[in-house]
C-alpha cells in the first residue's frame, strides 16, 4: 500500500471525498455519492478495496426501521466510492463497526433499544454475507460505544460506556467486555470493570502497535487509561496508569467529554478528544457556555507504556466526533458535528462545522495547519476517516 490516502466525510447520508495533500497539508473537496441513510460510522477493510458503512435512520423522533452494514467499492487510483453488493440490514443502529485484521469478518456494536454485538462474514469479493447466529448467549453491557478487534484477531473488544447516575435512575456501570472470536463464534473471555464499572465509564480504546498496551479514553471521568494484555488478549482488571486530559479539571462544565483516541502507528503518541457543546442561555437564544475542545497530546513511554501529558492542541470548532492520521503520518484531521453560537462581546457570532488538518512534529505534537469550514445546514458531520490508496 502505498502513502496516498484519501479522506472521507460523511454529512448525514452524504458522503463527501477529499483529496489529501500531505505535503501542503490541504484538502480538495471532490465528489459524493448518497447512502441508503445517515452514516454511523465506518471502517476500511485491511485490503484498502472497500470501505463498510453502517447506516441508519435511527435519530431525534426516530425509531430507525431502516439500518444497514453496505459495502462501498474504492477506487485504487482516486479513491472514488461506488455501491459494492447489497446493504446488509440490521435489527438495530450499530453505533461502531470494524472488521477483524484479516478482514474475513465484520463486526457491529449496537446500544439501542437492545445491546448488542453482531457479526457478518466478509465474502472473498468484499461483500457482506449474512450474519453468524451466535450459539452463545452474552452478556453486552449496558451501552457498548465501540468495537474492536485485537491485533491478534484472536478476541474482540466491546467497549461499554454505562451511563451516568440521572433524576432518580441510578449509575449504570461500564466494562472492557472481551470475546474471543473463531469462525464468526464469539465466546466471553473476560470483563475488566475496575471499581465493579462504576465510576468507569470507557468511550473508545486504541491498541500500541508493538507492544500488548491497550489504551482507553473515559468519556464520563475525562481519563486516558492503560491497561496491559496478557497473551490471551485479555486486559487487566486494574489500568497500569491513569491520567486527565483535561487542562483545567477541576473547572470541568456540564457536557465536557472525553471523546475518540488514536495511538500514533509509530507508537510514540497517543491523542485524545476534549469535546464540550454545552450552551447557556443568551439574550432569548443559545449559545456556548464554556468547555475544552482540544486535542490531549501524550507521549508514551517506550519501555513501560505511560502516558505523560505534552500538548493540549485548541481546535478551531466545537465537538469533534471523529478524527484520523494520514498514511504519510504527517497529519492529523479533527471533524466537529455541527456549528456553535459563540458569544463575543456583546454580539453573538456563528462558528462552522469544519475539518481541521494538523500537522504532526517528530515529537508528536501538532500545529494547526488548515481549517476548513463545513456548511452543514441542519445536518450533521457525524463520522470522518482517511484510507489509504493501493
């Protein structure tokens, strides 16, 4: 594979190409092509053939009858996406996919109305068969958020948010949910829930490319956490470290989150999203109340793993969903969900949607290099990825 990528965004049911410039750190915004509805999330295959989408209609008054896994063909000259085979429904939204690292297999995380974890084969032609009734019957949690298989491929893990403590409904815990996984069979391996979850409330979690490190950002504690995995894949029941990625935790607002973590693929750097949109009231509207929306930069120690604080990186929008790194590894894209009311003054001004491309130091920090706003309307930028070209 080569260092070319491309960057997709995708605006509800729209899916929007960019062409990378990894040099001058630009995009070109170029074609897009419509999905059978609002894109989840999605994940290449390892082949850089095909990207999977999770789709759904599922939204605000919504009970989302319409949810799907399609499989879209990429270009391997210009990474145009064209429809691959027919969508594959599901019982539910999945709110994260991914495929297994030898891609034969592709597999969903559902939260609503019913947890879940589903798993289709992949066919030897990219396209999605039908899904691997489970024999097991498994215990998914209480909200799981994402899903991950482990380098290994041998295990899966299911990351379970839980939900925070609200009105008289008490605290639902989280886990690190792990399963093995053999021929499209999951079977439970093991539960890491420090504090029996509570307390514990994991959003996404990235593994080190070299060592057996599993990293993992806490959306409800404003956290990094690492945890080591033994040879079976199974992370401990206590992290190794812990660490805030806030720059002024103790003047934390309401709605501040923790959000997506990637570790850098030479393994020296490990980014988390600050993201807030918490509004207040302003003059009969709303506007911004105050939050972090940043970009936690940590530098990894290479014989031990732990993570230590060296950047917090503004970004020029507010609550960043999605971000990636590029196949050159020289920059690093951020996509907010949607404008912001910003108070200035006395006046009240619009902040865009954008993408915001960032370029990565040898040490791993990050210089904003361009920001590029994304009229969106009433919609919303909800996932945003890169994949590299063949």
């Amino acid at each position: 594979m080569s260092k070319k990528s491309v960057l997709y965004s995708a605006i509800d049911d729209e899916v929007i190409r960019y062409e990378i410039n990894a040099d001058l750190g630009t995009l070109e915004r170029c074609e897009s092509v419509r999905v059978p509805a609002h894109v989840q999330y999605a994940w290449p295959h390892p082949s850089g053939r095909y990207l999977y989408l999770a789709t759904s209609n599922r939204g605000p008054g919504l009970k989302g009858e319409r949810n799907h896994v399609c499989t879209y063909r990429i270009d391997p000259v210009s990474g145009k996406l064209t429809a691959h085979g027919e969508p594959r429904a599901q019982y539910t939204r999945a709110v994260h996919i991914c495929t297994d690292p030898a891609g034969k297999f592709l597999l969903s995380a559902h939260n609503l109305p019913r947890t879940g974890l589903t798993v289709n084969p992949i066919n030897a032609d990219g396209t999605i068969g039908e899904e691997c009734s489970q024999r097991e019957r498994l215990d998914y949690g209480h909200y799981p958020h994402q899903v991950l298989a482990t380098p290994s491929g041998r295990a899966a893990v299911l990351v379970d948010r839980g939900n925070d403590a609200e009105h008289e409904k008490p605290e639902d815990p989280g886990a690190l949910r792990v399963f093995s996984m053999k021929d499209g069979q999951l079977s439970a391996l093991a539960v890491s829930a420090p504090n029996w979850g509570y307390g514990f409330g994991p959003r996404h979690v990235d593994f080190h490319p070299s060592q057996r490190w599993l990293y993992a950002s806490l959306e409800r504690q404003n956290q990094l956490q690492m945890f080591e995995l033994d040879d079976e894949d199974r992370p401990g029941a206590e992290p190794n470290f812990i660490r805030e990625i806030l720059a002024d935790p103790k003047g934390k607002r309401p709605r501040q989150l923790a959000g997506a973590i990637h570790v850098h693929p030479d393994g020296k750097t490990v980014y988390v999203i600050n993201r807030s949109d918490w509004k207040v009231d302003h003059h009969g509207g709303k506007a911004f109340g105050g939050g972090e929306n940043s970009i936690a930069v940590f530098a990894i120690d290479q014989k031990t793993g732990a993570p230590e604080l060296i950047q917090h990186a503004s970004i020029p929008s507010f609550h960043v969903r999605t971000f990636a790194i590029d196949l050159s590894h020289q920059l690093l894209v951020t996509a907010s969900v949607k404008p912001m009311a910003l108070r200035r003054g006395g006046d009240i001004i619009n902040v865009p949607a954008s993408l915001a491309v960032f370029r990565i130091a040898a040490n791993g920090k990050l210089h904003l290099e361009q920001n590029y706003d994304i009229e969106i309307g009433g919609r919303t930028q909800y996932w945003m990825g890169i994949v590299g070209l063949q």
